[in-house]
C-alpha cells in the first residue's frame, strides 16, 4: 500500500505541540502498523511529513486509545471542501477569535458539530 502524505512547512509544523510517529500512533491505539496506515489512507487520521522520514500525526488527535471524537467527519468535510492534508493541518491549528481557540480546541472540548459546519461553510 503506498500512501501518499504532504510535506509541510516550518510555520505549519510549528501550530502542533507534540507529533507522534506512524510506530507510535500503532502503539497507543493498540494496532498494527498496517492498520494506522489504514486510518490516514481513509483519512480518519491526518499526517504529514516534517523533514525527512514517515508521516507524523499531532499527538492531540489521539485520545486515550481512540481517534478524537468528531475528528474524521471534520477530516473529511475538509477533504470535500477541497484542503489538502497540509492546508487541513493549518485550519485546524490556527487560532479563530470565534470559536475561542482553535478548531482543533473545540473538536477536543466536544464542539466538533460546530466545527464541521464551519468546514462544510468553507466548500461554499
């Protein structure tokens, strides 16, 4: 299976407190590697590359032995919306006055249906 991951730039790499390696994610969520290939590849999970080496995923998407509720329906509105991984990983770490905080903040503090209606406005 190949999959295809964005490479991503300084300021984006920098919205992302913590990453978490492809081996790393397998481990928390008590899968195979092959499998936590699989939930970038349906775009369950993001991850992209910084330098050189396999994808990374920001560490908050995990919670506990779990993908962040409400994560792959935003993933996916995104996706639909016509963002790529990187441009994703942007919106969803950028600061809104609106919200307070980042999507990604609001998608963790359970407010991820607001947060997809403000992905699905960005399709329009």
């Amino acid at each position: 299976m190949t999959l295809s991951v964005a490479q991503i730039d300084r300021e984006t790499e920098a919205l992302v407190d913590e990453w978490l390696t492809l081996p790393e994610v397998a481990q928390r969520l008590d899968l195979s590697i092959g499998r936590a290939k699989q939930l970038l590849k349906d775009h369950k999970l993001l991850g992209v590359r910084r330098g050189s080496g396999g994808p990374q995923v920001p560490a908050v998407f995990l919670q506990g032995k779990d993908v962040m509720k409400g994560l792959p329906g935003t993933l996916t509105v995104l996706q639909d919306a016509g963002y790529d991984d990187a441009a994703a990983l942007r919106w969803l770490f950028t600061p809104d006055d609106s919200l307070p905080g980042s999507p990604i903040e609001a998608i963790k503090a359970g407010r991820h249906t607001e947060v997809k209606r403000r992905a699905q406005a960005l399709a329009f």
